[in-house]
C-alpha cells in the first residue's frame, strides 16, 4: 500500500481527502454513518463573528448534475464552535480546518484572533461565499481586496492560513497570485459558481434568495481548468474542489496539480463518497507503481 | 452508528392512486430500528440529490419497510418506474419522529393528500382509540382508507370535490369532531396550511398536537442546513433542521407567522 500521506503548509494529513465546509457539517452527522477519523481532514461549516440565521427557505434545488444551494452560513458562531463544536470534533483524529467569513477585514481578524489558542490545525479563509451580500464574496473578487483581507489575517494568527477563491471571477490566476503575495500559505478552489432555477409554473425562482451556489458534477470541469490556472501561477500549496464525485474525479485534480482535495456535494448522494474516493485513490497509487500520493501532483502532461 | 445505507429489494408495488406507489421493501436493518415519523433518504438514478420518503409500515421481524409516495417530479418518477425485484439504494432511518403516549389515550390523527402515510403506524398504535380525519382532492385520490379501518381506527374522509365522504375540508370535520368528542393528543402531516390551522385549533382545545413538517432537502442527516423551518422558544426564534431535529415539531414550536 503507497504513503497516502500529504504534508499542507506543514500540517499532516492522513489521507489528501477533506471534507468540504457546508456540506459535512461539524462532523458529527456523519460519523453515523462510518469514524471521521477515516478521512484526511474536515473543513468545518462556514463560522462567523456571531451567530447567523441564514437565508429563508426553500435554500436547495436540484440542477443538472448538481445543486443549487443559499444556506447563507447559518451558523452558530465562532464562541460556540470553540466551546461545543471543536471539543467533541478534537477527540478523533483528523485535522480539523476552520472556515471563517465576515463583513468586513476587522471580522476576519478578529475571528482569526479568537482562534489563535485553539485546537484548530489550519483556518479556511472564505471570502467567496455566494449567498450572503456581505459574505465575503466581495473581499475575494478583486486582487487588492484578496490581498488586503489575506495579510491583515495573516498579521493576527498564528495558525496556517489557506485562502479559498470564488470562481465567479475573470481572472483566477491574479486572485491566486495575490493571495499567495499576501502571505496566503495554501489556497483551495473552487468555491460555488452563483446560478438561478426558475420555477415555470410561479415564474419565480426556485430559491428564495433568488440565486445560489452551483455545485456537484456539473462544475467539475469547470474547477479542474481552475485548479490547473492556479497550480501553474503560484508555489504554494492547492487543495482543488469543485464537483468530485468519485476516485477517479480526485485523481484528476491532483494530476492537475491539487495537493489534496476537498469533497462536498458528492456526500448527498453517496454518505461514503468520501471513504470511496480515499480507498479508490490507494488503489490507483499502487497501480501506478508510486511509494507516495504526492508524487502524483501536478504531473499533468500538457498537449 | 445510527445512519444504515442499505439496498432494498422491491417485494410489491402497487398504483393505489394515479401517480401514487405503495412499495413494500426488504431493508431488515432499517426496519429493524424504524420508528413512526421517520423516514428514508432514497436514491434516484441520474440525480444529485435523494429523495426523502416517509415510511408508511416496518416491520423489524419480516424486515420490511413500506412506503408510500407521489410522483412530484424527475426524481420521484424516475423511483416510480423500479419493479418488483429491483434495489433501492435507501439511508436511514432519518429524522425524529412521532412519540406516541400510551394506547388509551384517544387520538385524532389528521392527514392531507400524499402527507397521509406516515401516519399509519401512529393508527396502529392507537388502534380503536384513534379516530383518522383524511383529506384528498376527489375519491380517485383517496388512499389507504382500509389499512386504516385495519388497523381498528374510525375514518373520517373528506375529499374536495365531494365525490367521496365529507364534502369540505380536514380542518372543518376536525373543528366538529373536537367540539363532539374527547381528545388527548393530536398528530398531523399534509399541507402547510392545513397543519397551520390544525395547530391552532389544537391550541384553542388545549390539546397536544404533533406536526410532520416538510421541506427541501439537501443530505437528509442534519449536516447541510438546508431544510431548516422556522421554530421559537423561550431563547427566541430559530431555523431548525427538519431532517433531524423533525420532521416531526411540537406544534407550538413551529413558528407558524415567520
């Protein structure tokens, strides 16, 4: 059996396989199902400053190949994440990511601040979320902003900082590069692309937030083109998402040059999608004839 | 571990409304800890999303599950067109379901259109002390009439057009029912509106009423935050998970204005 092992900005992960935030919870839905402590990491439900109700329902809708979301980060704060969430998700092992949004710089700082003598392993920087008018989505779409966002951040934790992109961007490559001169230590992408259904019969949209995020298989291609952008403009770590549903899907994004990936929507369908792919990506290692997964990064052979 | 993703055989399958399928399943490990109230998350071919089905019947020594269902869309059409001998791919049992008090108590159990099967197994509970207030759009519409008289319940049908029963709504024959009869709890599932109005006059009765709310799903296990339903307390008001915090609420604990 290959060394499944990956090394982001320093911390260990067991496996490149993490959860991705706003579909898995804080973990503990799903440990009904198998231990948690099977998968690489978590990266745990959008958290903010103060507790956040959300968006009015109905905040899911089926699409082609995928789904439509605008949760809008209903959480419940980041007091109660270190007290209650955290605790309980410490006592398995698996590298536990903190996603934080804000409104404004002074949030995330803050939020980064109130983490610093935590237990979490790494901080997920979400200034992509599509759903929320001040959910950060405003930070990650300009290179000033990603960057100004990302080194105030850096500035006031100690913890490494991977800055997730929005892929409703034109050029994701200077998101990336900003991010990555603002001190980013890993960035992950991609976040949802903003999409709309339309209910015929009402000739209202579906949602109540009239749009929402896109994901599942439908933008796979989309982020594997994106995580390919990224890996080729900076040297920091990527951690590629976007739509993958099975081994395969994940081999693909770290031919392209992920270091590990994230798995969200796919867990609706398949509550084992993530223990498939982890088992899936070993065996396709060793088919390979590698010692290690990470030799597989970034091995893309371009035409 | 209290999730199971199972698949299960399709035992019988029968039309009993157009558009309706009555699906009897072999899922032993589901049947097995199956409650009232719950349901399973069921795989559709070619989709995203499963589809979040009550169960109408489980029975942990045959291990059987029984559910019942309309035909909504794509997904649930897709469900339709499996066979006898095919595999469901099904997680559960989901959700927080019916708690049922104790069989002497009399029960009124209101149910409208396709939000009817879940409320089977609390008749079956109650047996003769439950009386069955059902409501459909027309006779053609009507299901599971004799699996409630089966299970030694009074039936009260109503239907919209008159063609069968009671020509008028649930809310009206449950409003004159309360008015003639003794009643000590109550428990629905149907259309918002109707559980609307069965709460309030729950609450004018002073009597205990449980709802089975319904919502757009995301996982089905509580971890995406999508099918939350508007809920208050002593703390203040929230946005609760239907798949497990429900689907069945107190009805005084539905937000029934937000």
């Amino acid at each position: 059996m290959p060394d499944m092992s990956v090394k982001i900005c320093g911390i260990s992960f067991k496996n490149p396989v993490i959860a991705a935030s706003g579909t898995f919870g804080f973990g503990m839905e799903y440990s009904e199902f198998y231990p948690i402590s099977r998968l690489g990491g978590i990266s745990c439900k959008g958290t903010t400053l103060v507790e956040r109700m959300g968006n009015p329902t109905p905040r899911i809708v089926e699409t082609s190949c995928g789904i439509l979301n605008s949760v809008g980060l209903q959480n419940p704060g980041v007091g109660r994440f270190l007290s209650s969430y955290l605790p309980r998700l410490k006592k398995q092992d698996i590298v536990v990511i903190a996603n934080i949004a804000g409104n404004s710089v002074e949030d995330y700082c803050e939020m980064a601040e109130r983490l610093k003598d935590s237990q979490v392993d790494m901080i997920e920087l979400n200034i992509s979320c599509p759903n929320v008018k001040q959910g950060g989505v405003n930070f990650g779409v300009l290179p000033e902003s990603v960057a100004e966002v990302t080194a105030q951040v850096k500035k006031r934790s100690d913890k490494p900082l991977m800055v997730k992109l929005t892929p409703n961007v034109t050029s994701i490559g200077d998101i990336a590069k900003a991010a990555e001169g603002a001190g980013a230590d890993a960035l992950s992408l991609i976040n949802t692309l903003t999409g709309m259904r339309i209910d015929i019969k009402s000739r209202r949209p579906v949602l109540r937030n009239n749009t929402g995020g896109l994901s599942g298989r439908a933008i796979f291609p989309v982020a594997l083109r994106m995580v390919r952008e990224v890996y080729k403009c900076v040297k920091i770590p990527v951690v590629g998402m976007g739509g993958i549903s099975s081994w395969e899907d994940a081999a693909e994004m770290m031919i392209a040059g992920a270091n590990a990936v994230q798995v969200g929507t796919a867990n609706f369908h398949d509550p084992f999608a993530c223990v498939k792919i982890i088992e899936g990506l070993g065996s396709y290692t060793d088919s390979l004839g590698l010692k290690s997964i990470t030799e597989l990064t970034g091995t893309l052979s371009e035409w | 571990m209290r999730y199971t993703q199972e698949l299960g055989k399709i035992l019988n399958k029968t039309e009993i409304a157009k558009g309706t399928f009555d699906v009897t399943l072999h899922s032993p490990e589901i049947a097995n800890i199956a409650v009232a109230g719950q349901f399973v998350n069921i795989l559709c071919d070619g989709f995203t999303l499963r589809r979040p089905i009550s169960l109408c019947g489980f029975d942990s020594k045959k291990g059987i599950l029984r559910i019942v269902f309309e035909i909504r869309g794509k997904g649930t059409e897709w469900l339709s067109r499996l066979q006898v001998g095919d595999n469901m791919d099904i997680i559960g049992p989901l959700g927080h379901g019916f708690s049922l008090i104790d069989s002497s108590k009399k029960a009124v159990i209101v149910g409208g259109g396709v939000g009817t099967p879940p409320l089977l197994p609390v008749a079956q509970f109650y047996r003769e002390n439950a009386t069955v207030i059902t409501g459909f759009r027309n006779a053609s519409a009507a299901i599971l009439q004799g699996d409630f008289e089966k299970a030694g319940a009074k039936t009260i049908l109503c239907t919209d057009d008159g063609s069968a029963g009671i020509h008028g709504f649930t809310t009206q024959a449950l409003e004159q029912y309360l008015n003639e009869n003794e009643c000590d709890i109550i428990y629905t599932c149907g259309p918002k509106v109707m559980m609307r109005s069965v709460a309030r006059l729950a609450e004018n009765h002073g009597i205990t009423c449980q709802v089975s709310m319904e919502e757009r799903m995301g996982c089905g296990v509580g971890a995406c935050l999508c099918c939350v339903c508007p809920t208050k307390d002593g703390k203040g008001k929230h946005l609760t998970r239907v798949c497990v915090n429900g689907p069945v609420f107190s009805s005084t604990e539905v937000d029934w204005d937000a």
